[in-house]
C-alpha cells in the first residue's frame, strides 16, 4: 500500500464511517490510480475519467433511493394504511437527518455498500488527470507506485 494520502479529509461521510470502509475505499482508489500509472494510456484514462463523472457519490444515491422508498411508502399507504405511511415519513426523517448533520444510519449502510463521497472520487478524478497531464508535470523517476502516490499527494492539495 503507498503511503498515507487520505488523512486530512474533513468529508463527514468519511469522518463518521467505519475506518475499516475508509480504508477499503482507500485502496480501491490506490489500486486504480496506481493501474493508469503503469499502463501509461491517456485513452484509457479519458475513458476512466468518464466513467467517474458519472459515479453516484453517497448523498446522491441517499437523495434518490429514500425519495424513492418515501414515495412508495406513501402511495402504498393511500391503499393498505399506516404502515407504509410510516416506512415514508420514517425514511424522510432519516433523509433529513443526513442532511442536517452529513450522516446517519442510511449513510452508513450506503457507505458500507462502497459508495464513495463526492470529494472522494473527486479526489480520484485529480489523480488521474494529474498523471494524465494535465496538471504540472508528475515526475516520472521512481516508476507507476511512486507516480501514483505523487497525483494522490498532489490531487489532495
């Protein structure tokens, strides 16, 4: 594994999840990033890049599942009673709670499931394109592990 890179993220998904998650999350983006340093193909990291663009971070894919469970709850509940009205008001509570404070017990599932924050794969989009280029140069000395760690360093900054 390289060197710490991830320490200082004031992300509260980050903050309020299981390091064990974290450090999961971590090397999925280690492993990637460190796979385009050693292959070296700007095509493939373009393609790579698109394919984060449209990754769905945490608060999105919370946003949109529980206003989709919330919705069903509540058109179920106009037919079979309370109960589904309460799995709508229950999950929108929850909803409003991970607005509030960044987390909450749905994040938790979400994010354990591996469903990054948005600074993460921001993060990881850094990287890429830094090692694509696009930003000062990353030295090419000390092989793919030592450039990869050089765009996490520097997609950090």
């Amino acid at each position: 594994m390289m060197e710490s890179w991830n320490q200082t993220s004031t992300d509260a998904v980050r903050t309020h999840a299981p390091s064990t998650v974290n450090r999961r999350i971590d090397a999925h983006v280690e492993s990637c990033v460190r796979y385009m340093a050693e292959q070296g193909d700007r095509s493939e990291m373009s393609r790579y890049l698109d394919k984060l663009e449209h990754e769905w971070d945490v608060h999105r894919t919370l946003v949109v599942s529980v206003s989709a469970v919330a919705l069903g709850g509540l058109l179920l509940g106009r037919r079979s009673g309370g109960g589904f009205r309460l799995l709508g008001g229950v999950t929108i509570g929850l909803l409003l709670q991970h607005g509030l404070t960044g987390f909450g017990p749905l994040s938790a599932l979400v994010r354990a499931l591996g469903v990054r924050s948005r600074r993460e794969i921001d993060l990881e989009k850094f990287a890429i394109k830094a090692l694509r280029g696009d930003f000062e140069r990353i030295p090419n000395d000390g092989g793919p592990l030592a450039r990869a760690n050089a765009a996490l360093v520097a997609a950090q900054s």
